[in-house]
C-alpha cells in the first residue's frame, strides 16, 4: 500500500529547496488531498448505496490540512472534529484503509485503531495506551485525543492539552516524565467548525488560553455554514476572527497572535502556518488561524443536501473556490506538474483509494461471513433431528438472502432458531447453545468493553491499606486531615497537580489546600477563572499527558457547568476508543447539604446517570474521603469525589499514614449493626441516621446502617443484599429528588443483589422535596430529611409491620 503520509519538507521555505524537492512535495501534498477528496466521494456513495450508516467529511478541506500538517511534530497534539481526515492522513495518524474501517463499523481494533468501530465516521484517535494499561511514549508519537460528535465539546480539554506543555515547561521538577514531553515543545491543535464557535464552550475555552498562555493553535474551518444556518445567524458581524480581534496580544499584554488565511490559497497556507506555530511553539503564546473561503462539495454529511438552503450563486462559487481544483490550477500554472501528469496522478489515486475501500470492506465481510457460515452449518445439523426441520430451514435461507449481513443477523436468527426449537434436547442443539455463548462473549467484549480503563492499574486493584492511628492521634477539624492527605500525595508524586476557583491563594474556599501553594509553588496548587467546563477540560488534557489532576469544582452546584464535559469526554474516551485512550481526573468538589438554592445541591440521579465511566465517591467525612484519594491517585480512572460541605469542621482523628491508606472502591460499610431495618445512606445524611439510630434503640428499634461510599462502583460484595436477609426492610436515604440517587441504589439493592427475596416489607426512600431547599435552617429542616423525618419513618415502617407493638406516633 502506498503512503499517504506527507514528505517532510517545508514549501514554504523553498528558497532554500531545489526546484525539484519543492515539485515533489507539493505534488505529494495534492496527491494526499486528492485521495482524501476520493475517500469523501467514495465514502458518501457507501452509504447512499447502504453499506454504512453515516457519513460525514472533510471534502472542502483539505488543502489547509495540508498546510497544517507540515507544522504538526512528534509529540503534538490535535483535538478537532469531524472534517481533518486530510490533517489525519498527511501525518500518517491514520490512513485510508482505517478511514473505511470506521465507516463500516469494524469493531477490531487494528482495523480501526482510533474506535473499534464505535465512532461515526472520522472521528479520530490515536492509541496512547498499551493493553496493560501503561502508557506509550508520546514524546515520539504524534497525538490525537479523541474526537466526540459533539461540536465544540472538544474545546476544554484542547486547553487542558495545550497547558500541559506550559507545565511541562516551566515546571523542572517533571523533567524526569520524558514519555510525555521534551520541554513542553508540544503544540495543541485545535479544529473547531465556524458555526460551533458560536458554543459557550468555545468562548470560555479561548479566553481561559489567553490567561494561561498556553501553546494551543485554533483552526476555525469557515465554510460560512453550519448545517444549513448560515454565518449572519451564527456570528457578530459574521467574522470570527473579526470580533475575536480584542484578544489580539499588544506590546506588554498576554492575548493572542490572530491569522487569517483563505482555505484555497495552498502558498499562503503553508507560510502562516508555519509562522503561527512556530510562535506558538516557541512563545507559548495561543494562535488563532481562521481560514475562510472553504467549501462543502458534497454538503454538510449523508443526512441531506445542501442544494436546499445554498442559493445557485453560492454553489457556483463553491466549485469554483474548491480548493483543490485552486490548487490544481496553481500547480499547473507554475509548472509543477503537467495537466498529463496531473491526469495520471488522480487516475492513480482514484484506483488506490478504491482499493483501500474494498479491502476495508472485505476484511469486515468476510469474517462475518464466515461465521454466518458455521451458524448455518450448526442450525443445519440440529434441523436434521428437530420437529421444526422446516422452520429452522427457512431460517437458514432467510440467513442466505441477508444482503451485506451484519453480526447482528446472525445472531438474531441464532436465537430466533433456539426458541423454535425449545424443549428439543439435542446434542446438535446444544452445540449451538454452546456456539451462541462463545459469540456473546467475543460480541461483549466487541461492543460493551472498556467502559473503564480496566487494567491492572485500575483503582479498583489498588492495594488495600488500612487507617493507622498512634495512641495520641491529633483531633483536628475534617479539612485539616484532608490537607494532610494531600500534602503527602504533592511530596510523593510530582506530577500532581490540583487547580480550580480559589484553589491556589487561599487553599480552596475550605481550605482543604492552605499552605501547599506556598510549599509546591502555584505551577502545582492553581486558581482558575470562573470556568467550570474548562477547569474539568484543563484536567483532562492534563491526565491524557501523564499528570495526576485534581480538578477542582466549587460547589456540587456549579457541576451543571461542567456536565457536558464530564458526561460525553471524559466518562466516554475509555469506550469510544475501546481503552485506547485514558484521563485519569480527580474531580473534587463538595456538596449535600449547607444553606440555599445553590449550596446544597446533592443531584446524584443527575450524575450517575450521566457519568456511566467515571467513579461517584460520596464520602462521609474526610478521612474516608483522604483514603479515596490516596486510591485514586494511585489508579488510572477518573472520578468524582464529593465531599460533604458540611463537614470540614467536625472533628476527626488524624491517621498516622494519611498519605497512604487506601479506602477501596465500591466496599461498603456496615457502620452500625442492627436487626430491623437496613438502611442504606450516604454523605452527610450518614451523621443523621446514626444519630436517629440512638434515639431508635431506645425506641427498642434497631437498624443496621451501610454506606455505600461509593456509588460507581456500588457495592461489589453485595454487603446490603445480605443485610436485608438479615432484616428484611429496606430504607434508602439521600437528600436527592425522590427517584433519584435512590432509585439507582433500590435496582442495585432490589434487582442486582435479589434484595427482593429478602423483603417482608416494601422497600421505602427518604429523599428531599423536589424543589432545592431554600435558604436558612428552616428550609433545610423542611427539603431535606431531618432526625425527626429518618425516625418517623423506620417507625412508621415498623408500625406497618407490627403495629400492635409500634403504635402510630401520631
Ligand atoms: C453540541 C452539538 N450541537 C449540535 C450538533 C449537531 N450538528 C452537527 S454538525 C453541526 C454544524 C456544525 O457546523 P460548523 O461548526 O460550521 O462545522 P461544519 O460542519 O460546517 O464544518 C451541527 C449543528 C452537534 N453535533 N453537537
Ligand atoms: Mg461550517
């Protein structure tokens, strides 16, 4: 197979190239866009014709691929969306045969490194983790995160890419990390389209880089559409780079170098992106490269065509601003190449990237036609003793007739047969039985694998380490435990690095980091603008580069601003590139209950059921949160730790290791033994249930009381199914809406564990109101559940059962 990669050499210098070394690399550099160009055209007929799904591409956009290209090094980083396949295939992150792979949906790995065939199509990744979980050196790679749908999302964590190269830099205590930087000369690049930049997410992002001063490069790719809303309804004055201009750098400010740069113009290209990245590079000043005048020739992807909502004039001008037929003209023009050559070199291309595509294709189908072939075969063989001899035949020659058959018809008819076939204990039948569960485990493996990192440096294999406490332990006020816990962590380990609102100065607003700026300098304990979306991106594209960020948010209420960057980045990169990529974040914040609207938001409905891929801690106090993150901080998977806001005073015994105990994920605690009632509870209500547990027993009612700790995982040895042998009666409490945080604890408990066949009662929840608790104590006492609201209920549930002996209170 030929490379596509580009030759590396530099246009834009060819002064000092000789006139054949400039011919050479140019005609490779349209060679390169050519067959991109192929793969678009190709690719969108695959599936007009059904052979894929969806498609979506970069035709339009390739000639300042190329030009970008020529500045991407080893050791850089691209962030972008789904129009770079150029940008892709000239650096050699990924090729042609990979780009059809993904669009078929191939589920190997080494057919579409970047997805495994979970991703739509272009939408890329490179593969930066080993199958043990170590990391590759990405000093000597060239990078890419992986790309999400989602236009715009990508933004915080570009920031996060870029800013570890400012660390990485400035920082020389991380010398010794050199798989991951030589000297923080790695560029971030960033693609984002025109009308995505009208996002919330680009803004915050852009103008948390100027502050920071961080080496990220933004391309804005501006076809002057998004979909079919054109640039008056998406931009100020309809410019980007126009209105961005205020972020230009002046003589003795930070800011911006701003390039703009038309998407034809394939000379003009080359020399500003070889200026603007060496600046960025050098500097460590963020650039931005707006290129204009692209086009969309085949329209916006598969969904629909642009002929719609483009006026003729538009459409004329597209074919004709094209930016390889520009650059084609050009060439010949400035005799690079002959309109023979030229000629020959596409005819070349078109047959190279058509066989591409077929193999891509065959490889796919000829494995599942092979197995379709031994499922034939199998259903054969027991139709042959079966009552339903017919039946099962027509199945096969249903089986036959599928027309580009998928795993899913042959799994499907599998089963269809197996339940014609109930009751028929065969041998035969039973070989498929067998065939069938073989395929369900290679098809799990396929399809549902790697929501974590899963490897042998998961936290969830972390060893075990116990609290140890000296005869005269120190009682010291819950945030000063925790401060312990992370002074040890930032002595132990030099690529930890905590940052959010107020986290530097003055140690976070609990103080839970006073005096470690002071002690580790403000490269390692950081203040941020407010920004929450961006303090979580900066922290993963810190953890995708080998540091240990603890990314901090406020308050549990202001995660809202965050979610979308924890739900689809973060919680989806392990699945979405089927473990090829990992971001070991700590998000901290703190939460449950204190005073109003927006201080004691507890929504863990809302999180759990967002996050599925990262962690949920909900500690009770602060030593069982310092044990979480001493785990964590020596595992590889993200996760969210939420402290209890009202916590950070109470009184707790300093452990005489608090850098290194270890408190397990998804272990949970019997804090209190009881026979009546199991009451499963979390966080801050955790204080109050073992309080209402003495004025119980004195009601001669006894409960037994589990916190969970965390939530994902939850409960892993099935410690509150047991209980409820025990007791019989279930109580989940949390200060979430009803059918929140405790409706997921009741299927755990309920369903996961068969709770349900331990039950003599129904199972109950004791939640907040559906509204936030409005401010002062007295909302709180009457939102959230109180003493008085816990006992009343595990007495009403009492009385329910034995209310000779429990008479109704009142
Ligand atoms: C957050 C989000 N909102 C909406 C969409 C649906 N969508 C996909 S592409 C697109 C248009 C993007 O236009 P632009 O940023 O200009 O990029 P282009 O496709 O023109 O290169 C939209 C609205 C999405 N994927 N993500
Ligand atoms: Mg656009």
């Amino acid at each position: 197979m030929p490379e596509t990669v580009l030759r590396n050499g530099d246009t834009s210098n060819a002064a000092e190239l000789s006139f054949d070394d400039f011919r050479e690399i140019v005609i490779n550099d349209y060679r390169v866009g050519f067959e991109s160009r192929q793969a678009s055209i190709i690719g969108r007929r695959e599936v007009l014709t059904g052979k894929a799904k969806f498609g979506i591409f970069g035709d339009g956009k390739e000639v300042a691929q190329l030009a970008m290209a020529k500045a991407f090094r080893k050791g850089d980083w691209r962030a972008g969306y789904y129009r770079d396949q150029t940008f892709m295939f000239a650096t050699g992150m990924s090729n042609l045969k990979e780009f059809f792979a993904q669009l078929y949906a191939n589920p190997d790995i080494e057919k579409d490194p970047a997805s495994a065939g979970r991703q739509m199509n272009c939408h890329y990744a490179t593969r930066y983790v080993n199958a043990d979980g170590s990391w590759v050196n990405q000093a000597e790679t060239m990078n890419c995160a992986a790309d999400i749908s989602t236009t715009g999302g990508h933004m915080p964590r570009l920031l996060g890419l870029a800013y570890a190269s400012k660390l990485y830099r400035q920082n020389k205590e991380l010398e010794y990390l050199k798989n991951f930087s030589i000297n923080g000369n790695e560029v971030a690049f960033g693609t984002i389209g025109n009308g995505s930049t009208s996002e919330g997410l680009f803004f915050e992002a852009f103008n948390a880089a100027g502050v920071l001063q961080v080496p990220m490069a933004i391309s804005i790719w501006d076809d002057a559409y998004a979909i079919s809303v054109p640039a008056k309804l998406q931009t100020t004055k309809e410019d980007i780079s126009e209105i961005l201009k205020g972020f230009q750098r002046d003589k003795g400010t930070n800011g911006y170098e701003i390039f703009k740069v038309r998407g034809w113009d394939y000379v003009a290209l080359c020399e500003t992106y070889e200026r603007a990245i060496k600046i960025c590079r050098d500097e460590h000043v963020p650039v931005l490269i707006h290129v204009t005048e692209m086009t969309q020739p085949q329209g916006h992807s598969t969904s629909g065509s642009h002929e719609r909502y483009k006026s003729k004039d538009r459409l004329t001008w597209e074919d004709e601003h094209d930016c390889l037929v520009q650059m084609r003209k050009w060439m010949i023009q400035s005799a690079i190449i002959s309109a023979e050559e030229m000629d020959l070199l596409e005819s070349n291309a078109k047959k190279y990237v058509r066989e591409c595509q077929r193999e891509a294709w065959n490889e796919l189908e000829n494995e599942i036609k092979a197995e379709m072939a031994i499922a034939v075969e199998l259903i054969n063989q027991m139709s042959q003793q079966s009552a339903h001899k017919e039946g099962l035949q027509s199945i096969i020659s249903l089986l036959h007739a599928c027309v580009d058959p998928g795993r899913r018809d042959t799994i499907a008819y599998v089963r269809k047969a197996l339940r014609l076939t109930i009751g028929e204990n065969t041998g035969e039948r039973e070989a498929l039985v067998n065939w069938l569960n073989e395929e369900n485990v290679k098809n799990k493996e396929r399809f549902n694998s790697k929501l974590f990192s899963d490897t042998p440096q998961s936290p969830l294999y972390v060893p075990v380490v116990a609290a140890e406490y000296a005869d005269d332990a120190r009682i010291l006020d819950g945030r000063e435990v925790l401060n312990a816990c992370f002074d040890a962590n930032f002595e132990r380990d030099k690529s930890i690095v905590a940052f959010g609102e107020d986290v530097g100065s003055i140690g976070d607003v609990n103080q839970g980091f006073a005096g470690l700026q002071n002690k580790y300098s403000d490269l390692r304990i950081t203040d941020t603008g407010i920004r929450e979306a961006t303090i979580v991106g900066q922290g993963m594209g810190l953890a995708m580069r080998g540091f240990r960020p603890i990314a901090e948010i406020q308050y549990l209420d202001y995660l809202l601003y965050s979610i979308t960057v924890l739900s689809d980045d973060l919680a989806s990169l392990s699945y979405r590139t089927r473990g090829g990529q990992k971001a070991p974040l700590i998000v901290r914040t703190r939460g449950h209950r204190l005073e109003g609207i927006w201080h004691s938001g507890s929504p863990l409905g809302l999180i759990l059921n967002s996050m599925r891929g990262i962690h949920v801690c909900v500690p009770r106090d602060m030593t069982q949160a310092a044990g979480m993150y001493n785990t964590l901080l020596r595992g590889d998977e993200p996760a969210l730790v939420i402290e209890c806001l009202n916590g950070y005073r109470l009184k707790e015994k300093l452990p005489a290791n608090v850098g290194e105990f270890t408190v397990p994920l998804g272990k949970a605690e019997i804090l209190r033994e009881g026979t009546d009632v199991t009451i499963i509870t979390y966080g801050s209500t955790l204080r109050i249930v073992m309080e209402a547990a003495e004025e119980l027993e004195k009601m001669g009612i006894y409960i037994e009381v589990i916190d969970p700790q965390t939530l994902y995982p939850f409960d892993t040895e099935n410690i509150c199914g047991r209980s409820l042998q025990k007791t019989n009666k279930l109580l989940v409490i949390d200060e979430d809406i009803p059918g929140g945080g405790s409706a997921y604890i009741l299927q755990k408990v309920i369903e996961a564990q068969n709770g349900y066949y331990s039950l003599d009662a129904q199972p109950k929840t004791l939640c907040a109101a559906e509204h936030r608790p409005p401010y002062g104590s007295d909302g709180d006492y009457f939102s959230k559940p109180s003493l008085d609201d816990v006992i009343e209920t595990v007495y009403k549930m009492m009385n329910e059962a034995n209310p000779g002996k429990y008479p109704a209170i009142y």
